[in-house]
C-alpha cells in the first residue's frame, strides 16, 4: 500500500470545525472519511499497514473513534479487540487511570482481562493531540502486564506535541499537521 499517496487522499477529506468543543480549538473532524467507504478501508489498511509483520496479539482502541478503527484493523489482522472506555462504561471487574486533556481531564478504565500478562498489544486511535489519552491507555496496558508494540493514529496535531509523552513508543500518524 501507498502510505504517502493515502495521506494525501485521507488528508483532503478531513473537515476543520472552528471553535469546537471550545473556543480556541479546531477540530478535525474525520466523519467524511467515516461516510465514504473507500476512504474508510483506506484508512484502516494505512494505519494497519506498518504493523503487519509485528507479532501482535491484540489491538486495544481508545473510546470512541479508536474503537472505529480499531476494531476493522483487529479484524483484518486476525486478531482480538480491547475497548478503553471512559469511567462508567464497562461492567466487568476494571482497572482506572484519571488523565488531563488539552481541554480538560477525565478518566479511562478497562478491563482486568481485557490484556494478558506479556501480551504484545497495538493501541489505537485516531488523534494524536496532547498524548494524554494515549499515555493513560498505555499505563492502563503496562499495569495489566502488556507490552506495547505501537503505537496507531489517523491523525497527528504535531504542534501539540504529543510525541513528547510518548517516547520511546513505535508511533505511526497517516496525516501529520504541523
């Protein structure tokens, strides 16, 4: 697959939303990809494409549209999915971690069993903005004992930065906005 060529592609359907969930914020809104099925598939396959050949047990995606791409991604790779949902969402016995967002905070939970001890776990989602949600989905992973493998986004703000909390992780963003 053309990685480059589907960012391209990707990038141009993505809608800018000013001033939304708050003043000051522009929002990417990724539903014209959603809406279209090419674009859809295509994304998938370039967020999958980098990770094929890594040994993955499990992909875990964060709620909600991680769980968008997540799941298709777990599916074409032959693999089991794990939801990271936000706090009152999940009825099974659960693991917490509170996290700031670049506007607010709130907090993740997942379950005990959701990753196995040594698991090799691909965690996805589709922004990458301050890495908060990330690195709280990653602390969630590591505390159940698995080994983050990579890390899956569609889209990166990279003037937020994100990277920064995420170091030392194998990170891939299709569309990059600087």
């Amino acid at each position: 697959m053309d990685v480059e060529a589907a960012s391209r592609r990707l990038e141009a359907l993505i809608r800018d939303v000013p001033d939304f969930p708050q003043p000051g914020v522009l929002f990417k809104d990724i539903t014209p990809i959603l809406r279209n099925p090419r674009a859809l598939r295509e994304a998938v396959d370039a967020m999958s494409t980098p990770f094929l050949d890594a040994d993955i047990d499990v992909i875990v995606g964060l709620e909600s549209r991680g769980f968008v791409f997540g799941a298709p991604m777990a599916y074409n790779m032959g693999l089991g999915f794990a939801p990271v949902r936000k706090l009152g969402k999940l009825p099974a016995d659960k693991i917490y971690v509170e996290y700031e967002l670049e506007y607010g905070s709130n907090t993740f939970e997942m379950h005990r069993d959701a990753v196995e001890p040594g698991q090799r776990v691909l965690i996805v989602d589709d922004l990458l903005a301050t890495g908060g949600t990330m690195r709280a989905s990653i602390d969630l992973v590591e505390r159940l004992g698995g080994q983050v493998v990579g890390l899956s986004f569609l889209v990166e703000l990279g003037f937020l930065h994100g990277r920064d909390k995420l170091k030392g992780y194998d990170i891939h963003s299709i569309i990059r906005v600087q």
